[in-house]
C-alpha cells in the first residue's frame, strides 16, 4: 500500500507515481464498467461515454475557476458540481455514481489532501461520488433541479462526516464541548463552500432559457 503513497513531515501524504498511475487506470475502469454495465440495451454506450467525459472535463475546468478558497480544502467554484449532477440527470443512477466517482479520482489526482485512507475515501471518493444521486431524478418532473439538490447533498453529507471526524479537533480551540463544535465546525466550514456555489447554480438554472438549453442538451445525449 504505501509503494501509492509518500508521507510527509507533517503527517500528510502525497501519492507517489505508482500512485497516480494506479488511479488513472482506476478512474479509466471506472467509466468503461460503468457503461457496459448501465449502458442500456447495447450495454456499453459510446455517446454515453463521450457526454460522460465532456461533462467530467467541463467540471475539472470549472473547479479550478476558484470564486473563493477555504484555507484547508474546499471551493466556491465556477458550477462544477452541475456538470456532474447532469451526467446523472442523463442517465440514471447507475451511469451517474459511476461518473461521480470517476470524478473523484480525477480531483484527488489533480488536488489531493490525504492523512489517511479512510478520510480519502470520505472526502474524494464518497463526497464527489455522492453528486451521482442526481440520477435519483432522471426521469422525474422537475428532475434536473431535484437530481442537483440531492447531488449537493449527498456530497454535503460526506464532507461533513469528514469535516467531523478528521478535522473536529480545529474546533476544540472555540469552547470546552469538543463534541457538539465538531459538528457545528463541520457543517458551517463545508457550508460555507458547497451551499453557496449550489444557490448560485439553482438561480442559474432556474432561469427558463438555461432550463430550456439543459433540456436540449440532455436530448441530444439520450436520443438512439
């Protein structure tokens, strides 16, 4: 396990190439099973991987247009959780967990902060992976909107529980009750990130030309 990862002085660590590499072809695997799996009739569907891999790119590029940085992770960002939201808004829960997931990896390859697997696996893997809920509400009225809620929230959730149990200690330094500051600290730090950017884009697409376009779009990623 530790040929993945160097250790740092402080404690945190750092993947090394074997590391990379190993994650890459994860992420690659990720995506082909995903559409042989939940590709429909013709099992393994190449316009759901190309839309797949387009959202996902415009995602990547979207979370680095930082509108505000917290100190120890997390960003306001340029509706990069959308991208993802839509991929299962498109195509189901299946497609959508699987493309969130794939999400994950790519983030915790571009920008990784470990202490330990356990909190990797809760802030990249399960975090991100939880925006794929939205696939909950592909077919559903409205299901753009309630797919992206419950994406956010899904990702709220699991950076919360790792806001809590990784990072609660930088709470003890405001009151005597470590416990209840732990999860008060948790929920506003990873609230002060994911809500903000999840307001901005439910006003974006709220707005009936936006609405209308994401509608064409999700069309012309579903038609045979």
């Amino acid at each position: 396990m530790m040929s993945f990862f160097a250790t740092l002085n402080d404690g945190e660590y750092q993947l090394t190439t074997a590391g990379y590499t190993a994650l890459v072809i994860l992420m690659l695997a990720l995506l082909l099973a995903g559409c042989a799996i939940f590709g429909g009739r013709k099992k393994f569907s190449a316009k759901q991987l190309a839309f797949s891999a387009i959202a996902i790119a415009l995602a990547m590029v979207t979370s680095m247009l930082k509108l505000f940085h917290l100190p120890m992770g997390g960003s306001i960002t340029l509706f990069s959780m959308l991208f993802i939201t839509l991929i299962g808004y498109w195509y189901g829960l299946g497609v959508g967990l699987t493309a969130a997931v794939a999400y994950g990896i790519l983030q915790l390859l571009v920008d990784p902060y470990i202490i330990s697997v356990p909190q990797l696996l809760l802030d990249y893997i399960f975090a991100f992976g939880g925006l794929g809920l939205s696939g909950c509400f592909s077919k559903a009225k409205h299901g753009l909107v309630w797919g992206y809620l419950t994406g956010v929230l899904g990702r709220y959730f699991f950076a919360f529980l790792s806001g809590y149990i990784f990072f609660g200690m930088y709470a003890e330094a405001y009151t005597s009750n470590a416990t209840l500051n732990g999860v008060i600290y948790s929920l506003l730090y990873n609230g002060a990130y994911i809500l903000p950017e999840a307001v901005l884009t439910l006003i974006l697409i709220s707005i009936p030309p936006v609405g209308k376009a994401l509608e064409r779009v999700k069309r012309l990623a579903t038609e045979s």
